[in-house]
C-alpha cells in the first residue's frame, strides 16, 4: 500500500518551530559573567532570573542564600516566588558567595560603598536596571539565614537603592559584626547575646550611611520561636532596630494570629504616620530556623513588597510621598500633595517626612531638624511633625503666616514674624484666634510657639501658634463720635417731618 505523506503548510511548520523554540529558551537561572564590578569581593558572583514576560519598567528582587548554599539551591525554596515573578514580569537578581556565609560583620560590608559584600549586591542591581531598563525606584530583597541577615543588612547600608525587603531568620543590622568574622560564624550574635537600646541599635543603621537622609525601606520579619540555630531573640532585637530607624511607636499598630505554614503565628504590623505598613513581623510559634514551613512564603512577601504592583512608582511612595529620614541632624523631607503622609521623627535626629499640602495654601515643605527623637506623625492638614522631632527652621505653610516661626494670617490683620518656634513640631494645631483673627486649623502636630502680630505680642502667653492680630487706634473714642453724629442726624430729620 502506497503511504501519503501530506507536506505540513509553510505557516504550521513555521508555528511548530516558533513553539519549540520558545520551549528552549523558557526562562531559567542563567549566571551572569559580565556584570562589570570592581573594588568588590571576588567571592561573589551573580545570577538573574528574567521571566518569559517582562514588566515594563519591571522592578526588581534580591534573593539571597543561607550559609553553604547557592543560588540554584535558594532559587529552588523560592518556588512561589519565582512563580509570581512570571506572572507580574519582575526580575530576580540571585547573588552567590563562595564563602561560608554571607559577610554582613566587616566594616567594609557594613558601610555604604565600602568593598565588601553588600557594595558587590548593590552593583549587581545597578547592572541589571542598565541592562533590562529596570526600574530603579522599585527594588527590594529578600533572604533566608544568612540570606536573612543579608537583606536587614542591605536595607541599612543601601537604604537609598531599596524600598523594602523580607528576612527570614536573620539578624539586626550590625549583629555579625560583633568578632568582626568576614563571612564566618558570630557564636554570640547567633546565640542571641548581643543586645543593645532602640536608640543604640538606631544609631548603628544610621552610622552605616551618614550622610542619607532620605525616606527609609519598610521591613518584613520572620522567625520561629524554637530557632535552634539563630536565636529568637535577634528577631526582637531587629524589632527594636527597625522602630527605632523607621520613627515608629515600640507597640504595634496591630496583632493577630495566622497561619503560617504549619503553625499559627503572631503576626505584629507597625503604620506609619500616614497609614503604610512597614513593618510586619510573623513569630512562628513552635517554628524551627526558617521558619523551614514558610521559607519565602509568597502569600505574605509579595504584597508586603507590592511585587504584585507593575506601577512606576512604589505603592508606599504613591500613599505617603517620599519624605525624609535625618540621619544625625534630620534634614527635611520634600513636599507631598495634600493628605500625604510623612514618617514620624527618628531616633538622633528630628526626621520629617513628607508635608502635606497646606489647608489654605500651597504646598507646605517640611523644616529641617536639628535634634530630638520623634516619634510622632503626619499632620493631614498642615504639613508634616514629628512629636518630639524638633524644627529648627520653620514649618508647613498655612493660610497667610507659617507655623513654628509666625502666626496663622487672620482676617482682620496681618501676622508678622512671630516668636522663633522652641522645639515644637511643624503642623497646624488648634489655635485660638485673636481679636479679628482666625483660628488655625485641628489636626496635625503641635502647632510652634511664636504667633505675635506686628503691633504688639499675643494677648495670652499660653495662645502658642494662633493668631493675634490687633486694630491699631482708638477704637472706642471714634465709635462714640460717630453714635453722637448718627443720632443728631435723626432727630432733625424728625423735627423736620413734624413742622
């Protein structure tokens, strides 16, 4: 019997090939040779993940790996995240160190372009925004171990390259550095015997990169109780570092009990002053190191991260402005539309964020600081104060004069200068309006002392921030003139009637 063989058509065969094609070429863990740094550990080595379908503009994941291990082996616990970055088209950026552990002890690693391993990570994403036109406003970390330890370690010492990042079973910032063990192994950070002050702890992370007074990455935390080989207690201490550089109240905003894995956990978040989350801490009751059920668990990173989000803009950001950390002398933060949150003020230095717009004017911009350890908020209606976060220049425009160092313009007289403002808080508090004036509007920090009209000081010394305009002249001498010549008036008119 004859056999017919019917030639596939040209498009058929050019699908068929196309599919195959594409089947090859799937996205994997490719390694990176030509990254280009230099000054860097040779020890580190980079690998990505670019998925099939890529974001524009796609931000960008660290993913970095516990001691002894690989960036094959941490790209396999990620499952479920590699998972959302084919489906959201963000990119991963998977480094590896042929060391034991990551170096996040050495002062090299510890300062801000220093040489060591944290500057080779740092290098590594700004190769990959160059080369897949990333977005460089959008990038975060994640890590388990000493991959843990190394994101709370990127998220002090590169504060202005990520938004955000995820640690599992890490350390404080600044814990591995007790021994100084480049990459090995610190008994007493791991055993949890290192323990310092919120403040102290603050100080650290800021001390890694002096000169940075910008907006500061939101931390996730997560930790089992029963770690036996990184103590809980570095997960408390962390608790204790990242309120104190994020300006945020040592309880939480909220607690509630989760699953996580295969155990219940204590899930902590902290708000900041304008209503963002960024800092959400899960405590595995019962969890070994890992927690190992939950390792990078999906359902819990990638929204905390807003890797969910193909925005341009980090979702943090879009809420609440990007507004200014101080660093030693709390510089200010930049100006925000209305409603727009700021942080609270930071541990050595007044650190407002971000000023809202104000209720009768333009946009308020937030003073610079010079002292004081904040830890209060937004003001929705002024602009933004820390409560405690000194302004040393000024605060928010309101409606004609500026709080902290005038008065609030009232409708019967102009307010000048006013007293200097003495440690209070930029913002429109609730003011008491003087003779012909306005009262400032609620809300906000503490209004600044000062308020004094041009002509004469504020009539109550306790009336700090209102308005206390005065009608200059003799105003009862000319009310009575002028009732004596109205009446006269009067009755020749009416004399004049009756004749």
């Amino acid at each position: 019997m004859n056999q017919c063989r019917t030639p596939l058509p040209g498009g058929v065969a050019f699908t068929v090939a196309l599919l195959t094609t594409a089947h090859v070429e799937a996205a994997s863990l490719q390694k990176v040779n030509d990254w280009g740094a230099s000054g860097v550990p040779a020890t580190a080595s980079m690998y990505i993940y670019v998925p099939d379908k890529l974001a524009t503009k796609p931000p960008i994941l660290v993913l970095a790996h516990f001691c002894s291990g690989t960036a094959s082996a941490v790209f396999q616990q990620a499952g479920g995240i590699v998972k959302a970055a084919d489906q959201y088209g963000f990119i991963m950026v998977v480094p590896q160190t042929s060391n034991n552990c990551w170096d996040v002890g050495s002062t090299k690693a510890l300062t801000h372009d220093g040489g060591g391993d944290t500057q080779a990570i740092a290098e590594m994403v700004k190769y990959t925004i160059t080369k897949y036109q990333a977005n460089a406003d959008r990038v975060y970390a994640t890590g388990d171990s000493s991959g843990g330890m190394m994101t709370q370690a990127l998220m002090a010492v590169y504060p202005d390259v990520f938004k955000g990042g995820s640690a599992f079973a890490g350390v404080p910032a600044g814990c591995w550095s007790v021994g100084d063990p480049d990459g090995s192994w610190s008994n007493a950070c791991a055993g949890g015997q290192v323990t310092h002050t919120a403040q102290e702890w603050g100080d650290m992370v800021r001390a890694m990169d002096p000169s940075y007074t910008g907006q500061r990455p939101r931390v996730q935390l997560f930790h089992g109780d029963a770690d036996g080989t990184i103590n809980y207690n570095n997960f408390k201490e962390a608790i204790k570092e990242w309120t104190n550089v994020l300006g945020l109240s040592t309880n939480p905003t909220s607690t509630e009990t989760v699953t996580l894995g295969t155990h219940q956990a204590t899930r902590q978040k902290w708000q900041d002053a304008c209503g963002y989350v960024v800092l959400d801490a899960f405590t595995s009751m019962g969890g070994d190191h890992g927690p190992s059920d939950a390792l990078f668990n999906a359902s819990f990173v990638v929204p905390f991260l807003a890797l969910d989000k193909t925005d341009a803009v980090d979702p943090e950001v879009a809420q609440c402005g990007s507004g200014g950390m101080g660093a030693s002398g709390g510089m200010g933060g930049a100006t925000s539309v209305a409603g727009g949150g700021g942080r609270a003020g930071g541990a050595s230095g007044g650190m407002p964020g971000v000023s809202g717009a104000s209720p009768n004017g333009g946009v308020g911009t937030s003073g610079a600081g010079t002292s004081g350890l904040g830890a209060g908020g937004h003001a929705p209606m002024g602009g933004t104060g820390g409560a405690g976060g000194a302004f040393g220049t000024g605060g928010n425009a309101a409606s004609g004069g500026r709080t902290g160092i005038g008065g609030v313009t009232g409708s019967g007289g102009s307010t000048g200068g006013g007293a200097p403002a003495s440690a209070g808080n930029g913002g429109s508090g609730v003011a008491t309006a003087g003779s012909g004036g306005s009262a400032a509007n609620p809300g906000g920090g503490r209004p600044g002392a000062g308020g004094a009209s041009q002509t004469e000081p504020p009539s109550t010394p306790t009336d700090t921030g209102g308005c206390g305009c005065s009608v200059v002249g003799n105003k009862s001498s000319s009310l009575r003139f002028f009732v004596f010549a109205l009446g006269a008036f009067a009755l020749g008119r009416r004399r004049r009637r009756q004749s």
